[in-house]
C-alpha cells in the first residue's frame, strides 16, 4: 500500500511541477483560483477490454461514471481562442449489466469498479456563447476489474495455454490494481452551465506494483507532452487560430501511441509484461456551477 500512496505522489508531483514551468501556465492541473467553478459530469459508454497473452474473445462491459471537480474557462492571451482547465475525482462502473451489447456467454465478463485523480487542458473557439474546447485528459485511477471465466474454460487442447489463461484471470481477481488513463475528446459547451462531450479512452490496468520502472515510463511519456506543449506555445504565437487542432492532434496522438507501446510492455520502455487493456467510448454531460 505503502508503494501505491508513493507512485501517486510522485506521479501527481512530477505532472504539476512540470507543467508549472511553463510561462503561461494554461496547461496542467487548475490552480482553484477564485475563477475556477465547480462541475459534475456524468458519463456513459462501452468498453473494448484486451490482453496481447489472452486468447479468448472478452464481452463488451457498459461504463457509467460520474466526475466532480473545478473547471477554469478563460479567454488565452493571444485573445484569439480560449483555454480551460479541469482537475476532478471521479468513481465509476465498468459491467456487462450497463453494456447496450448482448452477453455472450461463451466470452469474457470483464467488470469492476474504479475511482481516482485526473485532470484535463483544452484549448479551443468560442462563437458568441458557444465553445468548442478539444481537450487532452490524463488519469490515476485504482480498480477491483475481475476477469469472470465462462463455464467453459478449456480454450485450447494445449494444457499450456489454458492454465495460462487461468493464470492471468487469477492476477485480476483479487486486490485493487492501479492503472492510468488517457482520453481525447471534445467538450461542446453551450453558454456558461452544459456541455455535451464525446470522448475515447485508452486504460492501461498493472497486474502488479514496479513502483520505478512505472515511475520512469511515466516520466518520459510526461516529459513528451511537455515538449509538445512547448511545440504548441509557438504555433499560439504565430497561429494562435491552428493551435487548438494541433493541441488535441499532436497530444493526443502521442498519448495513444504511447499506450500501444505499454500493451506489449505495461513499463515501456522498461521489461516487463503485458497489461490488461482497454478502449472505451464515451459520451458526458457536464454542468458548471
């Protein structure tokens, strides 16, 4: 437990110093200043759960969460397009019993419930009380997911193969895991109270704790979107008009390159083994208070 307390405080260290070093400050966690406003935001959608060492085919869980949090919405300083700022907690549900997909019972029930940290940077247009924010999100979380085994579990004549497919359904079903997320979307807000955002989400799930080789892949995938956000400083200062697709192209594009990369390797570029994975859509609705 003791690890898990230390990964995220150095992982939530590490993010916002280094986001403060920038000049501008636009990106990053909100610093709750007296503009910042308080939200909830509720989400619905399905998952694509994976496993590069599992064989068998997974169900379609349903995913239900809410988020509560600050959100910070200002017009940037190039006075050309504006930049919003969300740092939440968030708890949700991933289950076969939320999914619009029929049950397959010969497949995979991937479920469980997770809760954590995350935080979210947009830069976007307003058009008169209209926005359109694309935004880059990243989050800690913890989750109980479980792997549930159809009754029929002989998946291949190959003894190996089964009992390694028993084997990494095991690791799942039993303590909390942590894991990481990142997600891409658009938050459409109509005046100063609702959005309608839909989203994607790529999440990493660790079977187990290698406190510093995750620390050392999270800090080079933190250490490209910081590069990236100095890269967009300079189109905001000859483009300021391109920078919001270039954002949300450049980040989140890295981002889900990098979590392809951790599906083979959950510690890339570190040795280490395959996590379970999962791709989620998704669609919010958000109220600013």
């Amino acid at each position: 437990m003791k690890k898990v307390i230390l990964l995220l405080v150095l992982c939530l260290t590490i993010g916002t110093t280094a986001q403060d070093k920038k000049q501008d400050g636009y990106f990053g966690p909100s610093d709750y200043s007296e503009n910042s406003r308080p939200f909830i935001q509720l989400d619905y959608g399905i998952s694509f759960f994976r496993h590069k060492k599992f064989p068998p085919e997974f169900n379609y869980p349903g995913i239900g969460e809410i988020k509560v949090g600050y959100t910070h919405l200002s017009e940037h300083k190039s006075k050309t397009i504006m930049e919003m700022r969300d740092n939440f907690l968030f708890a949700g549900n991933q289950s076969t019993d939320l999914s619009i997909k029929t049950v397959n019972g010969l497949k995979v029930k991937p479920e469980g419930w997770r809760f954590g940290v995350g935080f979210k940077d947009a830069l976007g247009y307003r058009i008169n009380n209209f926005y359109i924010l694309p935004y880059t999100q990243m989050s800690l979380f913890w989750t109980n997911a479980k792997i549930k085994l159809p009754d029929i579990v002989q998946y291949s004549n190959d003894p190996v193969i089964t009992k390694s497919v028993n084997d990494i359904a095991g690791r799942y079903n039993g303590d909390f895991k942590f894991g990481t997320i990142a997600e891409g979307g658009i938050d459409f807000r109509f005046g100063s109270m609702v959005s309608i955002i839909p989203s994607f989400e790529t999440g990493v799930i660790f079977p187990k704790h290698l406190v510093w080789k995750q620390m050392g892949s999270f800090m080079m995938e933190e250490m490209g979107v910081v590069a990236i956000d100095y890269f967009v400083e300079e189109v905001v200062s000859s483009s300021p008009i391109a920078a919001p697709i270039v954002n949300f192209l450049l980040k989140n594009g890295f981002t889900y390159a990098f979590y392809q990369l951790k599906r083979d390797k959950m510690n890339w570029p570190f040795e280490s083994e395959a996590p379970l994975t999962y791709e989620s859509f998704k669609i919010g609705l958000k109220f600013s208070f």
